[in-house]
C-alpha cells in the first residue's frame, strides 16, 4: 500500500533504502531550513536511521510490515 508522504504518522512502517529495507518513523518534524524545495516538507526520524530524512510534501511511501 502507497501512501502521500502528508498520511504519514508516527508509528507508520514504511520501506526506505538503508538496512534492513523498513524502518518505523519515531518522529515527524516540519522542514526549517534553507532549501526551498523542501518548503511544506518534514524532517521523519526512524527507529534505525534516527539522522533523520528531508521529505517532500510530494513524496509516497510503500506503508506495511511489522519491524
């Protein structure tokens, strides 16, 4: 199941390119910085990759499984 990066809550199990290919998202913040592309965007940290991840109001996640 795909979902609009903007349906995405705490919680949510989505698929993403670093080890091992899933991650659930700890913490979803609004995108403050200088790159006016990322304007309306967040910053998501993960249980693993918890550097965290610019995302773009535009971008769809693949949603489902358990870590």
């Amino acid at each position: 199941m795909w979902k609009q990066a903007s349906d995405l809550k705490v919680g949510d199990t989505v698929k993403v390119w670093w080890r091992p290919g899933r991650d659930t998202i700890t913490s979803i913040v609004p995108y403050n910085g200088r790159l006016k592309c990322m304007r309306g965007g967040w910053i998501f940290r993960f249980a693993i990759w918890t550097i965290g991840m610019t995302v773009h109001p535009d971008d769809r996640f693949e949603v489902g499984g358990i870590l």
